[in-house]
C-alpha cells in the first residue's frame, strides 16, 4: 500500500518513467512516427498519382476514340465522294460512248443504205448489160 507522504522511491521511480518515456519518445516514438506518416503520404501520393493517370488515360482514349470516329466519318465522306465522281464520270464515258456508237451506227447506216442503192442501181445496170451482151451475142449470130 502507498503510504502517505510517498517516499523517495516513489518519486524517484515516477521521474526515471517520465525520463524513459522522454528518451524512448525521442529515439523511438517520434521517428517511428515520423516514417509511418511519411510512408503514408508516400503511399497516398503514389495512390493519387495513380489516379491522376488513369482519369488523364480515360480521357486520352475518349479523345482517341473521338478521332477515329471523325476520321471514319471523313474517310466515309471521302469515299462517297470519289464514288460519286466516279460514277459521274463512268456515266459521262457512257454517254460518250453511246454517242459514238450512235453516230457510227447512223453513218454505217447510211453507207449500207447507199450500198443499197448502189446495189439497186448496179442491179439494174447488170440486167441492162445483160440484155445489151445478149443482145449483141444473139443479134452477132444472126449476121
């Protein structure tokens, strides 16, 4: 049991605890301490960091995914558009040929149709010098 007044001891023991606790507190709590916060702040840093880079990732891949489309959109664009110049100029090609074909055709046409004549006209040129030949083969016997 404690006596009233204490004695030395009692002082002496209460003194040497807050002296360890001092000592103790500067060589070991207080640097204990001290790395456990810095390790934390590394670690929340390290962990924010972190999070810095995968929101600047996802909006990076937002801004990619973006440009693909826009420029899917223009290669599309680009790809109708040749398409269509394309066509028109098949179509023109087309009608230049048909043109072609068209006046060639009217003018073997009239070529055939003027070898026709010429054939009408041979024809009965041939029938007249047949009879003409015939008649001289035949009238020439009758001399």
């Amino acid at each position: 049991m404690i006596a009233f007044p204490p004695d030395i001891t009692f002082v002496i023991q209460v003194v040497s605890f807050f002296v360890l606790w001092l000592g103790l507190k500067q060589l070991v709590f207080d640097p204990f301490l001290r790395v456990i916060d810095e390790r934390r702040a590394r670690t929340i840093g390290v962990r924010e960091e972190a999070e810095q880079l995968r929101s600047g990732a996802v909006a990076r891949e937002t801004q990619y995914d973006q440009r693909i489309e826009q420029v899917r959109a223009d290669i599309g664009r680009e790809t109708d558009v040749a398409r269509h110049a394309t066509d028109e100029e098949e179509h023109q090609i087309i009608a230049t040929a048909r043109d072609q074909a068209a006046a060639l055709l009217k003018e073997q046409r009239e070529q055939i149709k003027s070898a026709a004549a010429a054939s009408s006209q041979l024809a009965g040129e041939a029938s007249q010098l047949a009879q003409l030949i015939a008649g001289k083969v035949v009238g020439g016997r009758r001399a």
